[in-house]
C-alpha cells in the first residue's frame, strides 16, 4: 500500500538523519496518514480514503464534495 494521500498528493520524502558528529545517514519522512470514511450525499454512499492530518483540516474547511472534485481534477484521487 503507497504511503500517498488521496486528496493533498502528500508522500513520503528523503533527507538525513544527521548525527552529534555531523555523519548523515539517508532517512525518510512519512506523511501522517489516515484511514477515514466518508459519507457523499450527492452519491448517497460512503467512501474511505487515505489521508493526512493535513487533508482533514482542509476537509472540515471546504467540504468533502468539494475535496474530492479537487483532488480529482489534479489526478490524485481515482474515478
């Protein structure tokens, strides 16, 4: 399963673990993700997404309808 969220495009990122000598070690930074469901009035079903913290937010803000259009459009969410 791809550590992507379904609405913001968020996805794991590299960089360093970086030590009290100074040595870096390549490390990785996951995406704080999610599996929630949704109720769409406009269908009348229930979906579940993989999101992030940060797509909640931005779904109690703009509406799950609207959400899911976005994500749509920039090709992040299937369908």
């Amino acid at each position: 399963m791809s550590k992507i969220c379904e609405i913001t495009g968020k996805k794991v990122i590299t960089g360093n673990n970086v030590s009290h000598s100074h040595a870096k070690t390549r490390r990785t930074f996951s995406p704080n993700l999610q599996a929630k469901k949704f109720y769409i009035p406009e269908e009348d079903k229930w979906i579940t997404l993989k999101v992030s913290a940060h797509a909640l937010r931005t779904i109690n803000k703009k509406g799950i309808s609207t959400c899911i259009k976005e994500a749509r459009e920039k090709g992040f969410l299937k369908k």
